[in-house]
C-alpha cells in the first residue's frame, strides 16, 4: 500500500478541488471587484494552487497546500 496521496480516492478530490480553484481563480481574475493589480494578483496565487493540486493529483505527489499541516 502507498502514501497516502497516492491513492485514487485522494487523488480524485484533490484534482476537483483543484478544479474548482482553476475555475474561481479565472473567476476572480476576469469579474473580481479589486484594483486591477489586486484582482490579478489573488486571482493568480488561486490559479496556481488549483494547478497545483491538479498536477499533484496527477503526477501523485504531494501538493503545496497539503505540505501546510493541520490548520487549526
């Protein structure tokens, strides 16, 4: 038996949650109510950890968001 983000299950939410962050960061970078320089700024940190999870997802690694730890 793997790690666990290795498998399918962990594997499958991670790149839909990744998803969802890649949809809501395009959302926020083309309607966010923000200066410019602000909206692009948040939209691209989002855009970046849905990508992230997604090709964590698929590459079976680790993500940038589940190195954090346990938050409280």
């Amino acid at each position: 038996m793997g790690r666990y983000h290795e498998r399918s299950g962990y594997r499958i939410v991670t790149a839909v949650f990744g998803l969802g962050l890649l949809i809501l960061g395009g959302y926020v970078c083309v309607f966010g109510e923000l200066d410019a320089v602000l909206r692009y700024l948040v939209g691209s940190v989002i855009l970046l950890l849905g990508g992230d999870l997604v090709l964590s997802a698929l590459r079976r690694k680790e993500s940038l968001l589940s190195k954090l730890g346990p938050l409280p």
